[in-house]
C-alpha cells in the first residue's frame, strides 16, 4: 500500500518535529484520530486549520489546497485488507455484525448509523493483565424515510 | 444471505415471548450483543446457559449441541457486504482504518488489538438533534512478540 | 438470481388481483417504488401497513413479521449485476460519479447525500421521438463531522 | 485513485481561475455534470468547445485533441467504489435496484432506460432540516426488439 | 451452470416433438436466435406468441406468465463464462474490443452500438476447407447526448 | 486503461496523417478491423506489412520488431470491461450467449466457432430511423475430436 | 464441489461393475480420459456409443439424452481449483506459461493450441525412484488469420 | 503484462543473435522449454550455465546473480490468462481436469503429479491435415503421507 | 460454510461416543489431525481403516465408500477463509511467507516443501504465562528438476 | 511481484557480505525468519538492533526510520499466492484447515491460536530418502472473552 506524496510529507515532518498526533489535536482543538485521518487524506481541513497545521510542522503552503479540498476516500488497498490491526476490525463485522444489526434496530428500528455524522475515539485502558484498546465510535441514528 | 435453521428457530422463538436481546442478557448475567451473537452461531455457549436460554425460549434441547460446540464463525455472506448498517462500519475501516492504526501504535507500539479477547458494546445516547448509536469495542492490546 | 418466498408470493397475489404497484402506493399512501421495495423485502411497514396490505391482496397474516421487520438489505447477486436495465445505473456511476461528486461538494462542500433519508421517483415523460424515463433521487445532505 | 494528467490540469486551472463547473456551463451553454464529466474524460467536446474551454481556462492547445476525442469510459478505479458520496449510489441499487426495474417495466413494457441518450442534473433543495440534494436522470426509454 | 425449471420444461417437450428453434422461429415469424432467448428466460412474448409456442410444444398455460413477464436477465453464472463456445465471444473482446471500439467511433462519433435496439442472426456458411459459423449483430448507433 | 508506447505512437501518427484505419486498410490490402488490431498489439505483421505501414505513417524502423513479433494478447483491463461501447458485447454473451449456443449446437453439432481462423467486420447500415451498426462475425466451425 | 446427478449415477454403477475407464474405453473404442469426460457432463456421445455405455453400466436409457446432447462445458467450481492435483496445472501454467508460448510460437508462427481439435492421455511410466505420471496432449496448431 | 527487464534483455539479445530457445538448448545441454523458463525468471540456473548463457548472448556479468537467484514464481498476470494460447490450457482444465483426476487416481491411487520434479516438452508433429503441437508433461507421482 | 452428510454423519457418533480425534487416532495408530482430515472428507483410508473406524463409531457400512475414495480436495469455502482461527494461518503467510521462502531457500536452495509426503501435528504447550498451540509441519523438500 | 526498495537495499548488502538469515540472527540475537520478515517490512527493529544490522551491512543511517517504525503489513500480492512454495502453504489450509480447527479446539475449547504472540522457526531434517523442511509455529492460545 503506498500513500500520495502529501500524506508522506505530513508524516515525515511530523516524526522530525517529535508531535503525536494527540499534541496536534490539542493545538488545533480537534480529537487526534480525525487529525490522523487529515494526514491520510480523508478529512478537510478549515483554511484556518490549515494554515495552524502547516506552520506547526514548519511546512510550506502549496499543500494548502489539498488539505482544503474533499477528497476522494477511501484508503485500504486490498478489497479485504491484509494489515493484522485493520483486519481485526473487518473481522469483528464478520462475527459481531449481524448481532450489532438486530441489537441496534431492536433499540432504534429500521435505519442505520451515520458514518458521516460521525465521531471515533481510541483509548489506551490500563489493565494489570494487559493494557486494552478502547476504540468508541458514536453516529447519528438515520431512520429510513418513507415515501 | 440466509442463516442457519438453528438461528431462524431462536429469532422466532424469541418474537413469540417477545423478549429483546437485553432482557435474555440480564437473565444469563451477559451483554446483549454477545447474546445476539450466540443466537447467529458465533459464539460458544456453557452448558448452563444454553440450558437457561433454552428454557427460557421454550425450545427443546435438540439445539443444545449446536449452542455448546465452538462454531464455524464469519457470517458475512458477499465479501464486502451489502447491507446498509453493516456497510457503514466498513466503510469506517477504509475511511479511518488507517488513521486509527497510527494513532493505537502511536499509543501503544507495534502491535494489534485483539478480536478474541475482546468485548464490544451498542448503546443509545438520547439527543434533541436525533439520537446516536455509540459503539465501544474494548480489546486486549497484544504486542508483535520477537523470537 | 432468486427472490424470498415472500417476494414471490407478495408478487403472484398482486398479478392475480391485477394492480400495479401505483395503485397499492395510493391505497397505502405511499410511493410506487417505495412500495416494489417492500414487496422485494428491501423496507419494513408499520402494522398497519401491513395489515392494509395483505387485506388487499388477500394474503393470510404469515407475512406480517416479515413485512414489518428490518431485513438485511442488498438484493442484488452478482457483485456488479448483470441484468441491462440495472446494470445502466452502475454504469452511469462509472461514467458520471466523479463529476457529480465534484458538482455536490461545489454546491455543499465535503460530505455526501444520504442513502436512508432518502426518496426516489420514477416518471413517464412523453415524448414524440421516444418516451424517456425520469429518475428523481432526493436525499438529505450530510456535512462530515469534525470532531 | 488517479486521474489523467489533462484531468488534473483542467481541475488546475478551473481553481485558478475560481470558476465553478456551473460558470463554465453558462459559457458553453451546458449543465453542469456534462462540463464535469468532460473534466474527468468522460465526454467529447465539439472543436469550438474545447476551443472556448481551453481560452476561458487559459489552457494551452495541445489538450484539445484529447478533449475532442471518444475516450475509453468508466472512470471508478475498484469495483465498488469506496469513496463514500459514490457509494451511497451504488448502494441504492443494491436497495431499490429490482423494486426500480418493476416500476419502470410496469410503466414502459421489457426494455431500458438509456444511459447515453441519457441527462443528468444536481440540485440543491433548501430545507430547514438540512439542504437536500437533488439527481435527476433523464434517459429515453429502449424497448427490447423482436426479430 | 443450471437454469430455471421452465427453461428445462420448453427445452424437454421441444426435443421430444423434434422440432428445431428455426422451426419454431417460422412458426411465430421471428428468428431463431430470438426464440432461443425466450428459451432461457432472456425475452418477453406477446400473449399471442406465448400462446400459440405452448400449444405448439403441447405444454399448460400455467408457463404463460413467465414468457410473458420481463425477466431478470443475464444467465451467464460465472463472471468470466467457462464453456468453451461461449468464452470464445468474451476472448474476442478482450483482443478486438479496442480495435472495433475505435473502428465504430471513426464511422460514427462518440456513441455506442445499442445491444437493446438490436438483433442477432447465425447462419451456417459451407466451405470446403472445413464450414463456418457467421454471426451477425446489428444494433442502432446511440450518439451520446449532450445536455 | 493504458495502452503500450507503440499503440500511442502509431495512433498519434494516424491521426497527424489524417488517416482512417479503413484508409489504411486499403493500402495494405487488409480489413480495417484487423489494421486497428495491429495497432493496439492484439496482431502479427508479417516484414512487407509492417514495413508499408511505418512508410505511411513516417514512422521509424525501431517499431517493426514489436509489429512482427506474436503479442501476449488480451487488452482489455478491467475483467469486465468498464466502457460503454465494450461492455454491450458482454451484455449480448450475458443475454444472448446461451441462445447462440444452442443454435449454434443445433445447426453443427457439438463444437465452436473459431476465435483464431476468424473474421470480424464492421460496416454502417443508414437507416431513417438512426443509423444501425452491423458487426459480422465469421469463424471456422471446430468439432470436438473424439479420441 | 458437487457433480450432476448423471455423474454420480455413472460413476457408482461403474464402481459396482468393478470397470476402470480403460476397460469402459477399450468396449467403446475410446481414450480412457475421454471416456472420463463423458462421465463428467464435458463430452458428447453418439447414439450408439451412449446405449452401449449403459447396456454395460447396467443403467436405464433415461440417462441417453444427457449424454448425447452437447453439454455446458467447464466442470471446476472455484475460479482457481483448489484441489492439489488439479491445481498443479493451473500452477504448471503460471511457471511455464510464457515459455510454451514462446516455445509454440518459434516452432509454429502466430497462434495456438486448438482445445477443441485435441487429444489427451495419461500413462503411468514405471520408474525405480518412483513412477511418473506422463500427460501427452496434441492439439491442431491454428494460425491465426488476417482479413 | 509486463515483464522484468531482465527478461527483455535476455530476448532482445536473443532475437539480435538470431538463436531459438533450441539452438540455446543445445549449448547448454537442456530442454528449450525449460531455457525459456529460465528467460522469464522462473527458473534457477547454475553459476557455469549463467556463464555461458550470458556469453553466448553476449551480455554482460550483471544478469548473473539474478539468473542463479531462486526467484518469486508465477509470471501470468491476471487470475485468468487472456492470452488466447495461454488460456487454451486453462480451459483443457476446466473441461478435461475432472476425468484427468480420475484416471490418474485410479492408475496410481490418491496422490498428485508433482509440478516440482516435473519436465514439459513441445514438439511439432507434421499432419497433413495441418500441423499439430505436441505438448508432453511427466511428473513424479506423490502420493499421499498417512501419520 | 456446509459440509458434506458424511462428515456431518461421522462428527455426530464420535460425540455420541464422547470420543476424541486423539482416541480415535490411538485406535487406528495414526495422529489426530489426519483423523480429522479423513472425517472431513480430505483423506482417504484404507479399508481396513475405514472398517475399524466405522465399528468404532458404530455406524453402518454404507460410509465405506466415501472413505476409501481420493476425495475432491480443499473445503474451505470462501477464497479467503473468514473464520478467525484459520484465518490466522492465512496471515501468518501474509507476513512471513517472503521471509519463510527465503530461508528455505538458503538452506536447501530452489524448490519447495511437499505437501503431499507432509505430516501436520497439533500440540498444546502449557505455559504459565497462557498455555501455547504448537503446530508443527514437516514435508519432504523437493527441488526443481532441470531437463 | 515487487518489494520495497528498502527491502531490495537490505537483501543486496546481505549477498554482497555473504551473510545468511541465519548468521545475523545470531549477530542480533534473533530467530533467523524473524531476521527475514524485517528484511520484507513486517516486523519493527528497537533502535538498537536497527544499528548493529546497518553497521553489520555497512548501510546509513538512513534506513533506520524505516526499521523502527510499525509497518503496514502484508506483503503478498496476489489474494491467493502463485509462488509454488507459499501456495503450499495456502494449500495446507485448504486440505487440514478444518481438521485443525477441529484438533485445537477439542484441546482447548473456543479460541484461536494467535499470530501476533507467535513464533515459527524453519528446520532442515536430513533424512536418505529425501531431506525434509520442518516449520514449527508456536502462538498463545487465546480464548474467546464473554461479556
């Protein structure tokens, strides 16, 4: 999988700066897996935003206009992807899907939850036996309309 | 997609006592999603609780061996499903499924969250815009061991 | 590619009492479409939707649970499908989806138009040199979330 | 996904020049879509098109022969598109796909709605519950010949 | 590959009264390739024409409906078809489809080769060195609309 | 789609000549069909044919060897083809493929129409109606050998 | 992977009468391998070679339109087999592949391997390091031809 | 397809010394099948055949390491071959893979033809019918381990 | 995934019987994984094989049969398993099948590991950190053969 | 298939040095397929180990980023491989995929064997009929978590 030039300078400048994403979150007031998903070229950022990002990681302003602009999406390569992490997340739809379904619609009825109305948090949960990752994901409800 | 005789006799026998997904939870002490998923044949029940359930249910014990006996899991039909709901959460992978994966490792080091060792969660969070489903999925962290 | 028991009985009765989906769409208060898509088990009716219906039909009530609960959706077989009438669509997809996605985001900036609040009409438009089908697909527009 | 070199020098200038798709269309006296859809390679111009283009643009002459040339079509890099804006069209197939056939072949007898004698056109419906987008298509109706 | 029941039952009473598709195609005044299609559920008949092909194979009314209802069409079931004769038309496309693509354009501009408005005839041209299969296909040139 | 460098160097020639494939077709006492098959790498030239050609279009020597040589054949990128233009022959095998076979069977018995000792031309038919396309295709029959 | 009914039937009479496809062969005055193919749906018998195949199989005449009427070919289920033996070959081709072609195409000019005009046998080559399975296929070489 | 340059060299060198892959054969005392294997990078050569393969080509040391480097196999590009010669053994397979499979296993019981110890020859054998390819394998027969 | 009667047959006396693959494998003197394998349809015994274990499992003669035939091979269902436990396999190869052919090819040079001659065993490794699964496969290297 | 240029960097300073896998991975302390899958991007170095390897290879510094940063892993390109030696692999799951499946569990209930906390060392055992490739995987078992 390789990534467009953009988001391979945003990374490198980044490293050399020594930011987590968490850091350029709190700079910009935005959560630091939307910030990650600007770098990907999956977001738009605000001209303001913008220019914030790119004088923090001391970078020039021609890749202005691509952080402005809605991208294309989409990022994963392979139909089903290969990286480990990711695929556990794919997995988890493949044995937890339908059972989410029926939970969800027995809470709401017919409809679905936004992927566009959308937030996505990761939390690192201490555990003695082992840390854990909490990843929470929160969507509007949209009922299916009638006609 | 159709689903295992096994399933289509617990989801019928579940409508006709008219219990929901939470209130056979409460009464088996387990989340509501980890029951559903028991009733689509992706998980492994005890030999107490498929009793319980099955009683509860009104249902024979011809389904017991099936409800005790570690499944073949994946339930998904089509490789990239088609369903509205479930298409949601990939589409979330292809869109975050790469930032997510910078910010975990950037977190915790190489490595994966389970999907074994793992709990996931639906909640409905009220809301006068239209409510939100908010999932949590809650795994264990494991490192890339060396050799 | 074949169709649900209740697809197939849903379409016979309606043959036979000799209505087009028009005219179920009046007696319900619904759009024609709309309707085809609950006979193809692609939307779910309230009771009282479903009860007028198969009274019209002169059904018996065993299709009741399945006309008002959610159905995993997606009828379509092959992966790109192949009857010409349905594949015309995709194809307009091909050809025009870039370009009307350039034309939504000039209009409203990143995000996309819902699939689920959502309408869709077809119409007859008469014309001396060959009468043109118009399709009219409206759906709300959802802006992403920064979070 | 990645676009031809004209593509990208067309989408250039237009932003230089801070035209919208539909300021173009005034000036060469065509929608909107069909002006986008020449951008991405999708249509043909006529030589005064392309001349008048090329001049309001500020292009140069030599992309005027790819511009007044029948290009190879269908410009979606997966199967299924991943871009979410696209998706969501794709999925309205899967959903109303048949239900559509039915309605249309009820209304018209066996045939097709044309994709290339064949209209598109996007609106923006204003709505205080959030704007809603508009699609119309508009495509002569083909009846299947005997022979 | 399998094919619907009433495909199995036309094709069954034709051989047991021996009579070809060229027979059958005079008897309804229409060509054989075509009576074929209706064979394998890929054409609709008139009432007429229904008619008079099931007395003629001496079968019940109770196919009638189906020759007469559009058809979900497109019978080949493996994407890329595996019997021999019928791939040898795919592997014609995938060497000549560029060539007659541009061969077509040079005559007739921007548009396709209707595969609705459109027929299809096989004949049987004898040759010394070994006889040949000649297929001809006419369908109407489709110019693209501009709009 | 892209093609090799020397199908863009002889296209770009041809044009600049302001050639048709028919033209030159004439010149080299071959069908355009096949010329155009040169062109995109699908064909063999034997030394005199590739020799005229690169004459006429004032082309180097450095593009015989390529002329000359047995291609690996199959230009056609997506397995199924996205263009318009192509993919209505898909359509034709999808909806008419299985009908051919059968009258074909019934007219030669068990075997194929040869996609190797084949021709295939494509003329213009003028209709008032709107001009028709006619693609002929001619194959030597093969029997399938017993053994 | 499952076979048609008629396979099933012939192969288990012929598991019964305790015949090898040699002896099957040797009666009928046919290769072993074809007579295999005639078993499995893929070749087309002769009147009097399907009666005496089932006066020796001890089988009903039902089954002698089956084996007289040319069959859809291709018999593998997956689109690359997964059975090892069978899918040697397939791996035979990706090693080998384009050497033959080379090989074939120096020795014969332009074209193929007729698969159609073509003859297949197995034989058992008795070896102290372990026997050998030797395959020996001969097709008619088909030039390809210009118009 | 595209192959490594590598495999260009080796050609190109080939064809401007006027050799076949017989008279290469020869020299180095091996099947030409196998030395165009060795063109195409999917097979391993010693360093003393490397050495003189490259001399008579007349090509410098460069290429030795990667003629004597066991390489990644599987040199056909697309999951099915499109090339016509090429896909002719992919359909053998399809229509003659089951019988082969039987006949095999009943000469040398359940076990594969090795495609490791395995050699492929092609020979021309003159008819005056036209000429026919003679394509022979033999593989050592595996049979399968019990433990 | 489905499996077929007699696997299902076989896996429902050995429950009965409250046996394992282990015990069973003990029975017949061979290991517990080709046990499985044979249950699964992937294996063949030989009579003697097939009679103790059907005695064992008192089931009937009828069997015997299916387990003394070479089956069809490879029941994995979708092309890349879904189930997570296999599904780790798949990845296993995913990240360390370039390095694993590597070092196989230092140590023996260029061929393969046969998975024909190959022998496959399950342990469990007790661990106070998590007990471990230990797999370990062991297949005769075969070299290519150069000819 | 084609590797990172890190990777080809890395493999051409090992063959110039004349090192094996097997020789840095005493050097490092680390198992020699661990060595390997660092070489092909799908393990992490420390920075320490990152140093001794470029010193050992006499390379810069500059591919220590790369070393140390978690990758996306992966590396196969085909869904399903054609290197003869990994597809064997891919092959040992088809044939005992399920049969393990079924071992594993009967030894340790539901779970799965993890990849991630996971070791595989590669053995050569000489043996006289033929030497023999022994792969011994090791991962902790992971039960499913209810909740």
């Amino acid at each position: 999988m390789s990534f467009p030039e953009s988001t391979q300078l945003l990374l490198k400048a980044k490293k050399e700066k020594g930011l987590t994403f968490a850091d350029i979150g709190i700079l910009l007031g935005l959560d630091e897996v939307w910030v990650a998903s600007l770098f990907y070229g999956q977001s738009t950022a605000s001209d303001e935003e913008a220019d914030k990002l790119l004088t923090t990681l001391g970078l020039g302003a021609e890749l202005k206009e691509i952080l402005t602009t809605p991208p294309v999406k989409g990022s994963l390569d392979p139909v089903i992807p290969t990286d480990p992490l990711i695929y556990r997340f794919y997995e988890i739809m493949q044995v937890y899907g339908m059972p989410m379904k029926d939970v969800i619609q027995e809470k709401f009825g017919d409809g679905i939850m936004s992927a566009i109305d959308f937030t996505i948090n990761v939390d690192k949960v201490e555990d003695p036996k082992g840390d854990r990752v909490k990843v929470a994901m929160c969507g509007k409800f949209l009922p299916y309309k009638k006609w």
